[in-house]
C-alpha cells in the first residue's frame, strides 16, 4: 500500500494554479485506481460445483490466484472520474499518449507505438499537458486544436 501512497496527489485550493506536475499526478493517480477496480462480470453466471481440496500432484497445474489490492476508496474513484473529464480535452492520439504515460510507459514504447522518436513523444506529450494545464487554468479554449495554431501578429 505504501507503494500506493509514494505519488500523492495534491489536493488544490481554489486561487492556486494547476501545474504540469500536478496534473500529471492525478493522471498517474487515476491509472492506479483505474487498475485497483474490481472486474467486470456478466450478471448471473455462478459455479455450482463445490469446492474442493486438490491433492498435492493436482495442485502442481493449478492456476495462479489472481492478486488484487484493496478496492479504491470513494474519494479515489471520484478524483479518476474528474480526471477522465479531464481527457475530453484532447485529441484521441493525444489521449492515448497521456494514459500511456500515465501507466509509466517508458518513452522508447511510447516512441515506437506512435511511430515517433521519444523525444517527440515527450513534446508532444508535454503539449498535451499544457492544454489540460490551460483548461484548468482558464487559461487557453478547449479545443486543443487551437493551441497549435501560432498566436496572432500583431501590427
């Protein structure tokens, strides 16, 4: 759990701007959460079959049990939620690239998955965050179209 606990994610005050390093924080934390969810299941399927002891030679092709950590709490599942508002902002590419990295991809996969160097890969990440930053700022439009655009010239 305290592996968990390590990437806190600051909880913000209204008048305090967002950062680059806040929001990429609370998409880690969102990764994180999103992993700890319990699965998915089709509603009323069961087993009927008892459980039983396997012998010592059976148990030996048993399956693994599957490790889950403790369910995230409320306040957890709410901040992902947010946060996964927060990805509306972007373009698809660009969403794919924030989640990748918020999964701690290295940069080298990033690279290769959006057939582009890493550091590519990491400014255009960076652009990513800047117009989540700007979002939340208030600072630039939602559409993260226009952020690519060069500012006006001015006469």
């Amino acid at each position: 759990m305290d592996r968990l606990r390590c990437f806190d994610t600051p909880v913000k005050r209204p008048g305090v701007a967002w950062t680059v390093d806040d929001v990429s924080a609370r998409f880690y934390e969102a990764a994180i959460t999103a992993r700890r969810l319990p699965p998915v299941r089709v509603q009323g399927y069961f087993n009927c079959w008892p459980a039983f002891a396997r012998s010592e030679w059976e148990a030996y092709s048993a399956d693994e049990p599957v490790r889950r950590s403790f369910p995230p709490s409320p306040e957890e599942v709410d901040r992902m939620l947010e946060t996964m508002k927060w990805v509306l902002w972007l373009d698809v590419e660009q969403r794919h690239l924030v989640w990748m990295r918020a999964k701690r991809y290295e940069w080298h996969d990033i690279g290769r998955r959006f057939a582009c160097d890493r550091n590519t890969a990491a400014r255009r990440w960076q652009r990513a965050m800047a117009v989540v930053v700007g979002k939340l700022n208030g600072d630039i439009p939602t559409d993260s179209q226009n952020f690519d655009k060069p500012p006006p010239v001015r006469v």
